[in-house]
C-alpha cells in the first residue's frame, strides 16, 4: 500500500472520532476560555454586615474583570443606610450588576425593592413577589399628630423620590416605584414583568444568565454587550466579619444574648471564682451590644432588660420571690420592645417578623426568672445549714494523732492539715480522735472510744 493510500485510511479513521469526541464534548470549550460570573447572596435583613458584603462584591468582580455579578436577593428588607450602600455601589458599577429574586417563595420586600431597581437586569422565579416599600413609621396606625405627622411624610417623600431616581436611572417604572413606598403595594413576579418593574421571570439563575446573554447594558464605563450564557460561576462568600455580624443582626439571637449574660452573671456571683460563666457572660454582653448596632433597638427595653436582670440578682440574695416575679415581667416586655420596627431608617415588609417572637420570649423569660429562684433556694438552704469550713467547722471533726498528745501539747490530722493538739488526758500515736473546741490555732481533742 503506497504513502497516499495509508493518508487516506488514517483520515478515513482520524475524521469520525473527531467527529464523536466533538459530539460527545470531549473537546468542548475549554472552562479557561468560558466568561465568568461573580455570584453573591443577599438572603435574610438588610444590615450592616450584608451591606459591606454586596458592597465588595461588586469590587471584587470590578477587580477580576468578571463578565457580570450574579446577586440572588430573599430579604424582607432592612437598615436604610445599608440599602442606600448597596444601591450606590449597584449605580456605580463597572460591571453589569444582575438580581434574580428567587428561588420560588422568596422575595424583594421593603428595601429590596430598592436593591432590585438599582440592578442592570432583574429576575424573579415564579412564586415571588416584590414591592412594600413603604416606610415602617407610616404604618403604625397611631394618630398622625401623635406620631409625627410632617416627619412621616417628609420620610415618605424622600423614599419615594429615591425609589423614582433608581427606577428612572435603569430605565424602569418610575410610577411603580413611588407607588410601592407610597401605598405599600407588592406584586407577584409575572405582574412585575407587565409592569417594567424586572425584564422577566427565570425559573432558575442558570435560565436568567441564559436570557441574558448577548443584551447590552449601561455601566460606569459606558455600553456592555452581556455574555453570560454557560459561563463559569465564581462564589463569592462573605468574610468572618460580615457573616458574624450579619448573623448576630437577628432580634431573636440579641434577645438571647442578653438572657446568656444574666444566667452567666448570676452563676458567677452565686459561685465566685469559677470564672468561666463570668467570662461566658462577658463575651454575651459584648455580642448583644454589637449586634443591637445593627438592628433599630429601643434604648427604653434594654433598660427593661438590665433592670430585670437586676431584679432576678437580687432575688438571689433576698429570696421574696416578687423581686423574680418582677424580674421575669420586665425580661417579658423588653422582649417585645427590644425592637423597634416603626425607626424611620428601618425598611421592613409588614408582613415579615422583624421583631422577638412573643413564644420565644415568655419561655426563656420564664426558664431564666425560674433559675434565679432556684438558685435563691439553694442559697437560702446554704445560710441555715452549719458552717463547715474554717475554724467554725472544726468542732465534732475526727482526725488521727501524729504523735504522743497530752495536756503539754502534740499534733493531730484533721481535715487534711497538721494541728497542734492538747488533751485532758494522753493519747497514744495513731489514735482516732474527735475535736471538742479551738483555742486560737490549738484544738482540744479527745481520744474516740470505740
């Protein structure tokens, strides 16, 4: 068989396995050679902690030179000032910024709907819903004089003005935005795409990248053609910090907090120079305190709570069984009114628990004032029963004679520790002997008959 018959045979055999392997995706594009999507989550209050981290994403993907950030949004809302953080870090963008609000039964309530409007390109998943921007301070029902009627609309319309600026600048329904802070609406995800509030809805991210991909968005940096189909997801995690301190940002855990503390600081005091509750409440105290930065805390109910704490302490030395009475009815209300979901710089949808739920609050209200009182108890038993240690507590003690013990002196060993001993009559070495009086740091003993 000649040169050119043995080529033709090798491409006849080469062409078909090349053919397979570009089939079966053997030689597809390389991941090297896939765009790269950043991906973040902002799930649960908008606070400080999830501020700083949006807010870095958006840094971090500007520095890899990622085709877009991918941001998954569930919140019920949260702090204004961490909002207004994100959104500026959203506008400001040098890469486009893409929401998707999912997965089915998630939302983007109150000030989501802000972080939502600030987004290049926005997604909801079926079964979402956005909207209730309204300000929390116009919601509480109260008498418009009583509760600041010119505040509640200066508010009001400074939100609204915000929500239209964002809608405006990234092309949506203005009149929507001023509309869901206004009247507080909120709309299910298909109606959100009929009324230009998110550009569709998408099942999942990867259907959202999908959709996306080869639209043109406005950045900083001017016109961006999207390439996000089958690109390659980076997550990017919060760091210790900003998960630490979002996941204190819970009125519940702050509420419990400061329950730990008090327990520390009374097994400390009823047990001096264990140490480790002491510090166990220390650590508590400091945790409740930087927790409550980031959540709108009423100053009055957590005075209620250090004044309760106080009274379940007093309890402890007293033992009326009122100061713990008391003491658990004050840890009851500063529960209830630890936090305070009417703070104008507060963004919550209505309909989300912002707040302690009243079943934690009246059990570990009622464990805690119950442990005071136990604790009372026993104090109360130790202060009849007879002193044991010292000096006090030597007489009736038995012990064994070192040496020869008569009314000239000796020693004996009780209770661990070598006493000079005297007695009325003598006592051989080794003899079992039982302590009548202390004289100073003599003991008068006495041989025990058996």
């Amino acid at each position: 068989m000649n040169s050119g018959t043995r080529m033709a045979w090798r491409r006849a055999r080469v062409l078909p396995l090349l053919g397979l392997m570009l089939a079966s995706g053997v030689l597809a594009e390389s991941p090297r050679d896939r765009p790269i999507v950043s991906r973040c989550v902002l799930e649960g209050i908008v606070d400080a902690g999830s501020g700083a981290y949006l807010t870095e994403c958006v840094r971090k993907a500007e520095e890899a030179g990622h085709a877009a950030l991918l941001v998954r949004v569930d919140t019920p809302g949260g702090s204004l000032e961490s909002t207004r953080a994100i959104v500026r870090a959203f506008l400001a963008s040098r890469v486009p910024v893409l929401v998707w609000v999912g997965p089915s039964g998630a939302r983007a309530g109150s000030a989501g709907v802000f972080v939502t409007l600030a987004s290049h390109l926005a997604a909801m998943a079926p079964g979402t819903n956005i909207g209730a921007a309204h300000p929390v301070l116009g919601l509480t029902g109260e008498d418009p004089q009583q509760a600041g009627e010119a505040m509640a609309r200066k508010i009001e319309n400074d939100t609204a003005a915000f929500a239209e600026s964002i809608a405006r600048q990234r092309g949506r329904n203005a009149e929507w935005a001023a509309t869901a802070v206004r009247e507080s609406v909120s709309v299910p995800a298909d109606r959100a795409v009929e009324l230009h509030v998110v550009e569709t809805v998408a099942s999942s991210e990867e259907a959202f990248l999908a959709w996306a991909d080869g639209r043109r968005v406005e950045t900083a940096d001017g016109p961006r053609q999207l390439a996000t189909r089958e690109a390659q997801v980076v997550e990017l995690s919060p760091s210790l910090s900003q998960r630490l301190l979002h996941g204190l940002a819970e009125p519940a855990i702050v509420y419990m907090l400061f329950l730990v503390a008090a327990l520390g600081l009374m097994v400390e005091l009823t047990h001096p120079g264990v140490f480790a509750p002491g510090l166990i409440s220390i650590v508590a105290f400091v945790l409740a305190l930087l927790a409550s930065s980031a959540l709108p805390v009423r100053t009055g109910a957590v005075l209620l709570l250090f004044l309760g704490i106080g009274m379940l302490i007093a309890e402890i030395f007293v033992t009326s069984g009122l100061l713990g009475a008391g003491g658990a009815l004050l840890l009851i209300l500063g529960g209830v009114l630890l936090v305070d979901r009417f703070d104008p710089e507060w963004f919550v949808d209505p309909s989300s628990r912002a707040s302690v739920p009243l079943p934690l609050v009246l059990p570990t209200a009622i464990v805690v004032a119950g442990f005071a009182v136990f604790l009372a108890f026993r104090s109360a038993q130790t202060r009849h029963l007879p002193q044991l240690a010292g000096d006090a507590g030597l007489p009736g003690e038995r012990g064994t004679t070192l040496g020869p013990v008569s009314s000239e002196g000796g020693e004996v060993f009780v209770h661990g520790e070598r006493w000079r001993a005297v007695s009325a009559s003598p006592i051989q070495a080794g003899t079992p002997v039982v302590v009548r009086r202390v004289e100073g740091l003599t003991l008068y003993v006495d041989e025990v008959k058996t």
